[in-house]
C-alpha cells in the first residue's frame, strides 16, 4: 500500500486516507464479503496507479521482494492490463486521463 500512497501523491489523486493503516481500512476484506463488494475495493487505489508504468512495476517488484522475503518459492499474480493500461482503452478505466507516450 506504501507505493499507492506514494503514487497518489505524486499524481495528485485523492485516496480515501493519507497513511497506510487508514488506507488499508478502505481496501481490505475483515470477513467474508461478495465478489461485488469485494472489487469495490478497487476503485480506491487504482486511480493512482492506473496508466502509470512505473507504478505498476514497482508494486509487481515489491510484492515478489515481500513474498520472497517471507520465504514463498512460488506465487502466482494475476492482473488485467486493460484495467491497468490508460491509453486506446475504451472505456478507459477508474476516470484516469490518457496520456499518450508513456
């Protein structure tokens, strides 16, 4: 979650709380919840990371260094580039702007 605060920062996106632990109150299931309610999830942190190469790297890298650091050998990650893209999408996704060239 650090690098979605980091990114919305620098992107100038609003996120429901400005810390981490504030953050994770928003994004995080505390009990079995719908799928719906479950993706609902989404729409508060990927506006700061939607369209931005850099920030989908860096959270792919850090998720590997965090899982190898707690010993995992093997993860699988699942993501959808459409929702993560921002340039001839269409629709484009989470009311990010497209920017052309990055």
């Amino acid at each position: 979650a650090l690098p979605i605060l980091h990114f919305a920062r620098k992107r100038q996106i609003q996120l429901p709380a400005d810390s981490l632990d504030g953050l994770l109150q928003h994004v995080c299931c505390k009990e079995p919840c719908s799928l719906t309610e479950f993706l609902s999830k989404f729409a508060h942190f990927m506006p700061a990371v939607a369209g931005d190469q850099e920030a989908v790297r860096r959270i792919a890298y850090e998720f590997v260094e965090t899982k190898a650091k707690e010993g995992v050998v093997y993860v699988e990650v699942r993501y959808s580039p459409h929702l993560l893209a921002n340039c001839k999408v269409q629709p484009i996704s989470w009311g990010q702007k497209e920017e052309i060239g990055r």
